[in-house]
C-alpha cells in the first residue's frame, strides 16, 4: 500500500485523472474517509480528508468545492507570544505576528493572576501585568482591524484554556464569541508561533492522506511525491490541558 500526505489542492488534480475513466465508483465510509472502489467493489484507494473538510458528507468527487474554505487561525502562548493568519481559498493572504513582554526573562513564566497573589509592589511584575493586558487587546485589534472573521468559514486555534478564555474579556472583545461554531482547536502541539509555524499549521489543516491500495487500477502523479508537510512528533494529547505558572 502507498501512502501520500499531500495538499488538497494536488488531490483534486489527481482525482479528476482519477475519474476520467469510467467504471469507478466513489463512496463516503463511515469513519467519513472517501474511496475509490471498482465497478465490482473493490477498493482501490481511500482518501482522509483535510481537517478543513471533514464531517462534510460529499456524495461525489464533483462537489468537492475548488478551493478549501476561508479560514481564520489562531495561535496563542501563554509566553506572550501569538501567531494570526487568515486564509483564502487555501492561501495565506494576512498574518501577524504579536509579542508583548509577559514573562519574566531569566524564569519564563507567564503573568496572568501574579498580581492577585503576591508581588504587587514590584514594578516588573506591574509592568508584565500591563503588558499581558495589552497583549490580548492587540490581537483583538487585529482581528478587527482585518475585518475578516465574518467572511471565515471556520476559526482553528491554539491555546490553553486560560489564554484562550481571557482572549474574550479584553475591552476590545474579538469578532467572534466563545460558543463560536466556527471554533475549532488545533490537535498540534505548536512551539512559539513563528511566520514557519503558521505556514505550518495551514499545511496540516490543508494535507490529505491518500492511501493507494491497487496502484496498478489508479493513474500516477509525479507530484503525489510530496514531501510529508507536517514532521513526524507534531501530533499532541487532547488532554493537554495545562494552565498558566506563576512567578
């Protein structure tokens, strides 16, 4: 069996070489995978669609929309650091990085209810206090300032729990609310949100799995030979579900 993790865009080539010959057949499994069976049944070819995609009930390969949905994403650290972007039709036509000082320099641990606790006559911590403030009112402004969230199909973020909720009690509220149905979390676990790490992230969100069990039923495509767009080691635990330190 050959395996390819490649771009939606590149499977939607593939699969109209794929169905300009007649006597296949396409088919929705019940783990939401789409196949590619013969006149008799049998299974040439299974398809994990992109995460952009799935719990969509595509009958034929012919409603497969061109390009993949708009899309908004997030990426939040609770460091003080916050990746944006926002994708078009599968590109990347906003992005911003935003950083603020919120942690402290020599410990690195993030300045969320320090001051509710202890050291609230030290500058540094009144400072980083401020700026953990400003932080989430810089990504609010962003998000405002592009005026992209209504035209986005699905919203796919990154956070902890405590991050992603003080996200919705900043003074400049995002353009979306918590109950969100857009919302979505990235199953990554993603180090401090780079420009990289945002193209990253909209490869995985992008990448199919094709899985070619006859190749000798299927037409070839030099470019199935992609590289694998997200190493190996990425994935993370569901469960993650730690919080903020403090200093």
């Amino acid at each position: 069996m050959e395996h390819y993790p490649i771009p939606y865009a590149i499977c939607r080539v593939w699969l109209e070489e794929v169905f300009a010959s007649t006597g296949l057949h396409w088919q929705i499994s019940p783990l939401g995978e789409w196949q590619i069976t013969d006149a008799s049944g049998m299974l040439l070819a299974t398809i994990t669609p992109p995460l952009l995609f799935q719990n969509q009930n595509i009958l034929h390969w012919e409603h497969l929309p061109t390009h993949p949905p708009n899309t908004l994403i997030l990426l939040l650290e609770a460091g003080g650091t916050a990746g944006l972007a926002y994708l078009e039709e599968g590109a990347m036509v906003q992005h911003k990085i935003i950083r603020r000082y919120t942690v402290r320099k020599k410990q690195g641990k993030a300045q969320l209810n320090h001051l509710k606790t202890r050291g609230k006559s030290k500058a540094g911590s009144r400072v980083r206090l401020a700026e953990t403030i400003l932080f989430f009112e810089d990504i609010n402004q962003k998000l405002l300032e592009w005026e992209v969230a209504p035209q986005a199909s699905q919203i796919w973020y990154s956070a902890t729990p405590p991050v992603w909720h003080r996200l919705f009690q900043a003074k400049a509220a995002p353009p979306f609310t918590v109950q969100d149905p857009r919302l979505h979390k990235i199953p990554l676990d993603l180090p401090t949100p780079t420009l990289e790490v945002l193209g990253q992230v909209s490869d995985f969100l992008l990448q199919t799995k094709l899985q070619i069990h006859r190749p000798q039923h299927l037409p070839t495509l030099s470019l199935l030979h992609t590289p694998a767009l997200v190493q190996p080691g990425f994935q993370f635990d569901d469960s993650d579900t730690e919080g903020f330190d403090a200093d």
